[in-house]
C-alpha cells in the first residue's frame, strides 16, 4: 500500500470510532447514526446535508433546516465533540458589505470552507432558479453575504481550502431548470471571488456501473493529501422507485485540479441502514463535510441521510486513497485539463 498522508493541520479531538472486524470496504459508519434526528429544534423539522468545521477548540456547523413550513434556511450550531449539537432556532441573518440586509428566499446544502483566515459558506440559494449563493465570516456573529458566484442553473457549490496559483477555485455542478440532468462536475477560478473564469470540466457522470450513472456533484472540500486532492461526491442513479444517492471519491491533481488522476469505480457508501432508505427522501446519502487530523491521517464524513438525518462515517487517508487507486476507472475525458 501507498503511504499516504494528509496535508493539513492536528486535529486530534475529532470524533473516532475503530472499524469493525467484519466490515467490508473503506468506509464505515457511526455506531451511534444518526446524530442528528428529526425535530431537534423548535421550528424546524429535519436537518441534514450540512456543513461542519472546527473552530476555537471546538465545531462549527452550518445546517440545512427545513422549517415547519417546509422552507429551508441555514441556522448555526455548536458542538463541543462534534457529535452532540447546539442548533440555533433562528436562521443565520445575511449582510452586504454595506451593512445592509441580504437575506436569501431560502438555503439548502450548505458547504463551509475555511481558506486563509476566512470561513466561506456556499450553498444552493433562489436566483430567478437554483443558484450559488456565498457568504464570508471570520467570526461566526457577522454574516456578509457576497454577489452570487454564477447565473442559474447550478448546485453543489465546493470551494477548494486553499488558493491554487493565487485563485480561489470552485467546484460546481451546472445544469438546467429540471432536476440536474446536465449531471458533470466542473471547476472555476477568481482572483476576488466576484470575477470567475477559467472553467475546466472535471468529472464525467457514468463509468461502468450504474450508480452515478444520472449525474454526480461535489461534496466536502476536497482533502489534500501526499496522492492529491481527496474528493469525496454524490453519484445518482435512476431506479423505477426514484432516485438512489450514493458516495463515491476520487483523486485529482494537486496542481491541475480539472484532472482526475485516480476515480473509484465503486460507490464507497450507499443507501442500507434505516436512517439511509427511510426518510422524507428515501435512499439518499448527501456527503457534505469532512473533518480530518492530520498527524493519524484520521477523516470523519458528515453526509445527509435520506433528506432527514445526519449521518457520520469513517475512514482513513491511507485506506480510502489507496481503495481508490486499487479500483480505479477512467471516464469519459476525466484525465484531460478539461478545457476544449
């Protein structure tokens, strides 16, 4: 096996649970899923397909919160072990850089992504159709909310957690006005995150099995370790019973991220516990967050679990990157730069 490793900072009070002897494949799930569960604060119905990341000491998350009038918004929490969680009733309230109110209509699938000193929040807001919509805080009290990124339709909004040649670089999955059937994920650069260009093709939806074989998006920011950019996405299928999400991961350059070096042919985790296939979507699994220490090389995976739960799963640097090498599959023109 390759000795892989994580580059990035000590985060040894992440939560951890051992795998257990008789589980097959590289990832595993909390035994205690999920951690989240229905009607956890006044107001609000269901919470999953958040975003989480550690902060002072402790954990910081950004949460998708259906209301009780079926509206998503993005509310705050707190979590002392990142298991147990403190949601705030009160959705986040947005400015602009004027001081001004900039509430969006609403706020589903929230990403959250420190790069430098600043935490962004992505997520999939109401722009005349589903859109980008982005936010900056460096304290979690100050909320400013940015121009939107990109025209609709697009999801699945992924910034990278460090500039790569001086840009900041996002991934995204366009697509049209119907449920995603556009289905690649693809890249962009800014030097100011309001001027974005240099948009590369990553990602093909298909292979050989059929898991992704209707569309595929982003997930937690991409990972850097010693074998490159870690990413973990969704990949949907399309059964006579609906959709089935599952998750996969993949490989890209360090320093051509719109490369795909190495890309599972497996799903890594789908839908078969209850908290997975019963819900108010059933069989979904959202990946939408990691944390990870760099010194075991230790990864933690918050994913949404059947549009109703949080879920958390585990694996290791080395175990996952070297799974996906061991089982890799070239799609479509995934190895080019991306730019025809």
């Amino acid at each position: 096996m390759n000795q892989v490793k994580i580059i990035g900072e000590s985060l040894n009070n992440i939560p951890w649970q051992v795998k257990p002897k008789d589980h097959y494949g590289p990832v595993w799930r909390h035994t205690e899923n999920p951690v989240i569960n229905r009607n956890p604060v006044r107001g609000i119905s269901r919470i999953f397909n958040s975003a989480v990341a550690p902060y002072n000491g402790k954990f910081v998350g950004i949460f998708r919160a259906e209301t009780i009038n079926g509206r998503p918004h993005l509310h705050l929490g707190w979590s002392n072990d990142a298991l147990n969680w403190e949601i705030e009733e009160k959705a986040i309230e947005f400015i602009d850089k004027k001081g001004k109110p900039y509430q969006p209509r609403y706020g589903y699938d929230p990403r959250l992504v420190k790069v430098e000193d600043t935490f962004y929040i992505i997520w999939c807001t109401d722009f005349h159709g589903a859109a980008l919509g982005l936010a900056e805080t460096k304290d979690f009290k100050s909320f400013v909310r940015l121009e939107n990124p990109f025209l609709p339709f697009n999801r699945n909004g992924v910034l990278f957690p460090r500039k790569i040649k001086g840009n900041f670089v996002m991934l995204s999955r366009p697509s049209d006005s119907g449920h995603t059937p556009f289905g690649d994920v693809f890249l962009s650069e800014s030097p100011d995150l309001k001027y974005w260009g240099n948009h590369r093709h990553v990602m093909s939806k298909g292979g050989k099995g059929w898991w992704q074989a209707l569309k595929i998006g982003g997930g937690p920011a991409p990972i850097e370790t010693t074998e490159g950019w870690l990413m973990f996405y969704h990949g949907v299928t399309r059964t006579c019973n609906g959709y089935v999400y599952s998750m996969g991961a993949a490989l890209l350059d360090i320093d051509e991220p719109s490369r795909v070096k190495y890309r599972c042919e497996n799903f890594i985790l789908t839908p078969e516990e209850w908290y997975e296939e019963k819900g108010f979507v059933d069989n979904v699994i959202f990946p939408c967050a990691t944390l990870q220490d760099g010194d075991t090389g230790r990864i933690v995976i918050y994913y949404g679990a059947a549009d109703t739960y949080v879920g958390v799963a585990y694996t290791t640097v080395e175990e996952i990157v070297n799974y996906i090498i061991e089982n890799h599959e070239s799609v479509g023109e995934d190895r080019d730069l991306g730019r025809i």
